[in-house]
C-alpha cells in the first residue's frame, strides 16, 4: 500500500495500490487529509453509493418509456446524465454527494405532464430544459433563499411526502396490486396472480435487504424477482452485457412549442420547486451525516453543489431524461466514511460502466421495479413526521397537499392545492405574518391556472 503522510491528521489519505503522485494530487485536490479520509474510503463510499441507487438506471426507463419515449435511449441518457451530473459535483462542488434523474419528478414528466396534461415528451423534456435554466439563473443570483423562505417547511415536508404516496399508488398500479373499477375509481387486484405475487415479495424482499443495511439491496432485491418471472414467461432472458443502445431518440428533441402558456410555466416552476427543495433538504441532511455543516447550520459552499445540481439538469433534458436531482442515498457511502467528491467522481464511473448493462435493463418488467418503488414510497412518506401537528393552519395544507397527488395524478395540482389552502387558511385565522408575497403570489397564479385548465 502506497501511503501519504499529512499533518492534518495521522490517518493516511491513500491506502490503494497505486502511484504515490496520483494519491498526493487526489488528496490536495479532494482534501482528503483535511477531511480525514482515504483514497480507499472514498472508492468504497462511492461503490457503495451507487449500489443503493443503481435501481434508477432500471426504474427510469420504465416511467419515462411509458411517456413514449425510447426505453433504450432513456437507459443511456440516464446513465450519462447521472455520470456527467456525478464529476460536475465531485469536481466542481467536492461534495459526496451523488446525482442521477431523480425519482418523483421522472413520474410527474409521465403522469401529469404527459399523460394529464397532454404534452408531448419533447415539449416536456422543454419544460425540462427551462427549469434547469432557471435553476441555474436563481442559483448564481441567490435568489434561491427568498423562494425556499417562501415555503413554511410543512410545505416542504408535505410535498416530499406527497410525491411518496403519488409514487405508491403508480407502484400499487404497476405491480397490478392495485386495479381500475368502475363503481370505486380503483380496487384490489388479483392476489393469487403470479406477477402481483412477484411484485409483493419484491417489496418485502428490498426492505428486509435495506433493513439489514445490504450494500445494493434494492438492486439486488429488483434483480432476484426479475429472474423469478422467467419460469412464469413474466421475464425474457436477453443476455447481460452489450454495447450500448443508440441515445438519438431522445437526443436534443425538447419542443419549447408551448412556451407563450400559462400550463407550459406552471409545469416548469413545478419541477423547479420539488427540485429545488429536494436539492437542498438532501444536501444538507447528507451534509449533517458527513459532518459538512458550519457552525450555524449551513453547508458551505451550498452554492456551488445547487449550481452542480442545476447544470445537470440542464444537461439532462438535452439527452433525453427528466431532472437530475441529488439522491438522500449518498447517506450510504457516507456512513461508510465518504467525505469527499472523490465519491461523486467514483460514482459517475459506475455509471458509466452501467452503459454496457442495457440488456440487463431491458429486461426488467414492471412488476419488479414495482416493489422497489412501493419501498421508495414510504421511506419518502417520513417526511409527514416533520410537520407541525400542533398547529392546525399548518398540517391541514399539508394533508390537502399530499393527498391531493396521488388522488389527482399530479404533483403540480398538490402542490397547488396544498398553496391556496395555506395561504387562505392563515388569512382567515389571522395570521397573515405567516404568507410572504411570493407564496400569495403562487396562490393566486394557481388558482388562474385551475380556473383555466
């Protein structure tokens, strides 16, 4: 083992086999030894991240395709966003933090945007594309503090829980748990059929394997129930490994067709909302974990990862994929001892080794990514823990809010929903210190948009 002396701290900051130049100019650029890390560490934080969230590069796909467009070029575009988005971070940003298309928003390009709304993908992935420019634009001006203020944290909360249960319902939908009725809007689906049988093991399998604390249990869990349905003809066998699929279905096909209507504004402040606070809220709960936070609770250099986070976005609307997000499963490789954005950097290789498993993508059903999206659902659903229910104007919203997703397929008419109650519900009780004008003004242009939708 190649070793680096530092007098930061006596631990070594390499301890793979390798050149001790390469391991000195990983460590001044990484800071490693400031950070008291390793070489080492940080490659098996990274692995180890990956595997948590590799479950994206067959879930998205599968959302994403039944929008129309191209699974195989989809695979590819997700990979290489999440690759691209992973150095940007690493590099630019050094923080452990990994990044991919992220999962909630993938489901509103598909359900609202697409299927609700009647959007073509192409004029999605434009709304795609613009929210990542604003992103970009309130991420260099600061003007990211005066929206997140803007939105009393039981929002928040309750709009992470919301896209949860909007994720439950289209995995209960999925795995065929759950089924159209006439009478009821919905009811239970066959439970002796063998591809709900699948999809139930499936979840119980990922959460008994993540409970555990399995490196890659999710992955691991979605794999086994794919393999299981080959017996039943649920699965066709395609092989492992291949060259990868051809990205130009999806490649700089945005549509800004519609971008003089009110609709097309609305989709795109909706996915720079969730983004954003989705962004923030990972940032500095895996900052915390990793110890990254100052003294007064901010992640320094948050600018920095936001401009990371939305630049990836911008690059990922290009390839053909929804948001690119930063993923709460980077908590993984940092529990594991990953400080730095050497992670990020090792998991953007994983992605890119991912390329050449497009068979393996492709052959995975429904009902298997199902259970994995149902285990998703309710680690997301937590978020309904952090609301205020002493306070009546503060989780009545957040109940309409969350509700209000997956009953009304949209996380767009959730959020909605859930700022006009807010805001009508503390003007009416008085308590008007609490609706800043930003959040009325969101009411109001909300409220527009549901009259004339």
């Amino acid at each position: 083992m190649n070793e680096i002396a530092s007098t930061a701290t006596p631990r070594p900051s390499a301890s793979l086999p390798g050149s001790p130049l390469l391991h000195r100019k990983l460590d001044a650029f990484f800071r490693l030894s400031e950070r008291g890390t390793t070489v080492r560490t940080e490659v098996i934080a990274g692995i180890t991240t990956f595997l948590t969230l590799a479950y994206i590069i067959f879930v998205n796909p599968q959302i994403l395709g039944q929008a129309g467009m191209d699974k195989g070029a989809v695979f590819v575009a997700t990979c290489l966003a999440g690759a691209i988005a992973c150095f940007v971070m690493g590099l630019y940003a050094n923080f452990p933090i990994a990044m991919a298309p992220g999962m909630g928003l993938n489901a509103f390009f598909t359900f609202t945007v697409v299927l609700t709304y009647q959007f073509s993908w192409q004029e999605a992935l434009g709304a795609v594309f613009c929210s990542g420019i604003l992103f970009v634009l309130i991420s260099w001006f600061k003007i990211r503090e005066a929206i997140i203020n803007a939105f009393p944290m039981g929002l928040k909360m309750a709009t992470s829980a919301g896209i949860g249960l909007f994720l439950g319902i289209i995995a209960l939908q999925s795995g065929g748990l759950v089924v159209q009725h006439p009478a009821t809007l919905v009811t239970l689906g066959d439970l002796t059929a063998p591809a709900v049988v699948l999809m139930v093991t499936g979840f119980i399998l990922v959460t008994v394997l993540n409970q555990r604390r399995i490196a890659g249990g999710t992955v691991l869990g979605i794999l086994v129930v794919a393999i299981a349905g080959i017996p039943f003809g649920l699965t066709q066998f395609n092989g492992i490994i291949s060259m990868p699929p051809s990205i130009l279905p999806t490649f700089l096909q945005m549509d800004f067709g519609r971008i003089t209507e009110l609709g097309f504004w609305i989709v795109v402040m909706t996915l720079l909302f969730v983004d954003l606070f989705d962004t923030a809220g990972t940032l500095i709960g895996v900052g915390h974990r990793a110890g990254l936070l100052e003294k007064d609770g901010r992640l320094g250099e948050m600018k920095k990862a936001l401009m990371a986070d939305s630049t990836a976005t911008v690059v990922g609307a290009t390839l053909g994929t929804s948001n690119t997000g930063s993923y709460v499963e980077s908590a993984a490789g940092v529990s594991v001892g990953g400080r730095t954005g050497l992670v990020a950097v090792v998991v953007g290789v994983c992605f890119l080794f991912a390329l050449f498993l497009s068979p393996l993508a492709g052959m995975i059903p429904g009902y298997a990514t199902a259970g994995a999206l149902l285990y998703v659902a309710c680690i997301m659903v937590q978020a309904l823990t952090q609301i205020d229910w002493d306070d009546m104007t503060e989780y009545v919203p957040g109940v309409v809010c969350a509700l209000a997703m997956p009953l009304t397929y949209s996380i767009a008419a959730g959020i909605g929903l859930g700022i006009i109650s807010y805001v009508g519900i503390k003007l009416a009780t008085g308590h008007r210190k609490d609706v800043s004008w930003t959040l009325g003004i969101l009411a109001l242009a909300f409220a527009l948009f549901f009259a004339v939708s």
